[in-house]
C-alpha cells in the first residue's frame, strides 16, 4: 500500500510539473485567468481578422457591394466589442495590480501607446459606418468624411496593432478549440459559446437592419 502511495503522488507531482505555472486553474470557471482571457482575445481577433479581410474585398466595388459591406459591418460589431472588452480587462487588471496580469507582464510600449488609439478609431469607423447609413441623408457628406477619414487611420493603426500580435494570436487562438489544450485553462466553454453567441448576435442584428440601409452611396 505504502509503495502504491508513492507512486501515486510522484504521478501527480510529474503532472502539476508537465503543466505551466499560467495553466493551472486559479480563476473561477467563468474567467480562466490572464491565460483565458488572452485565449479569447486571441480568437475573437481571427474572427474580426477574416469578416475584416471580407468587408475590405467589398470596399473595392462599394457602389454594387454596398448590401454586402453593410451587412459585414453590423455583423462585426458584437465580436469587436468583445475583443474591447477582453483587452480593456487585462488593462484594467494589469494596472489595478492584479499579479497574475502582473507576472505575464504589458504588451510592448508602441501596442500599448497604440492600443487607445486602435478603440477609439474603431469606435469611430463603426459609428460613422452604422451613421451612414441609418441616419438621414442630409449627415451623408459629414459622416462619409469621417468614415473614410477614420478608416485610412484605423487601418494604419490596426496593420502595426495586427504586426505586433500575429506570432501570441496564432499561439493562443486554437487552444480552447483543440481538445489537447482546452482543460488546461478553465472555461473554455463559456468563452466558446461568448464568441458564438456574439457572431450569433451580429448576426441576426445584420439580417434585421441591412433591408433598410439608406443609398448614401449614390446620392452623397
């Protein structure tokens, strides 16, 4: 009995060593840590990454894919406010002194210099973008102004944004979605059906507005 003891406790002890320090559980199930949260953030960015990659093809002919561009974008807004969210709570963790935020450590300084701008140039291209096309026609010219102004902006940010993250999104997208990787971190369930539901969500708001979007287009 005694030896079957031992070797008990020497498995778990090889088991706790085989799994990092960030993986084991010290969050609720609901939260999964600085390593769930930057799971979700890294695989809401390769949803926004693709609808994105699609709604710039439809920018090439926006007189005739206008339908198309309107029904992406409102699509893309629940996703983006989730990835907001996720990287507003780490900033927020991270500064309120929270270690486990403290022992992974900020992003580099130009991402965090830039992470400001990136929210609030995409705050903006939404609301000019949702703007255009359900308020009135006389705002048209102000608002398409402000779009494309935002846009050209937004898109210069996002591409060194997008640069300074590929290498730790690639890295951590897929964990929660592989069955090897997704019980090291608690919640990956939750965070799975946050990101279905938010698509889910995009989408239904999409198929319900699109049908009354304006013809800014033709008439600005």
């Amino acid at each position: 009995m005694g030896d079957r003891a031992e070797r008990h406790q020497k498995n778990l002890d090889l088991m706790t060593r085989k799994t990092p320090q960030h993986a084991l559980p010290r969050q609720p199930v609901l939260q999964g840590g600085v390593e769930g949260n930057a799971r979700l953030t890294s695989a809401v960015a390769v949803v926004i990454f693709v609808l994105l990659a699609i709604e710039g093809f439809t920018i090439v002919r926006i007189g005739s894919l206008l339908s198309p561009h309107v029904f992406i974008g409102v699509l893309l807004i629940p996703p983006v406010l989730v990835k907001i969210s996720s990287t507003t709570w780490r900033f927020y963790k991270y500064y309120a002194g929270d270690p486990e935020y403290r022992q992974k450590g900020p992003p580099l300084v130009l991402l965090r210099l830039l992470g400001p701008f990136v929210v609030i140039l995409t705050v903006v291209v939404f609301a000019s973008g949702v703007g255009l096309v359900f308020l009135p026609l006389r705002y048209s010219s102000q608002l398409l102004m402000i779009h494309k102004t935002s846009f050209v902006l937004w898109f210069a940010a996002t591409a060194v944004h997008v640069l300074g993250h590929v290498a730790e999104t690639a890295q951590l997208a897929p964990r929660d979605w592989l069955a090897r990787s997704r019980r090291q971190v608690r919640g990956a369930s939750p965070r799975q059906w946050l990101l279905v539901s938010s698509l889910v969500l995009g989408l239904v708001v999409a198929l319900v507005l699109t049908p009354y979007a304006y013809g800014w287009w033709t008439r600005a």
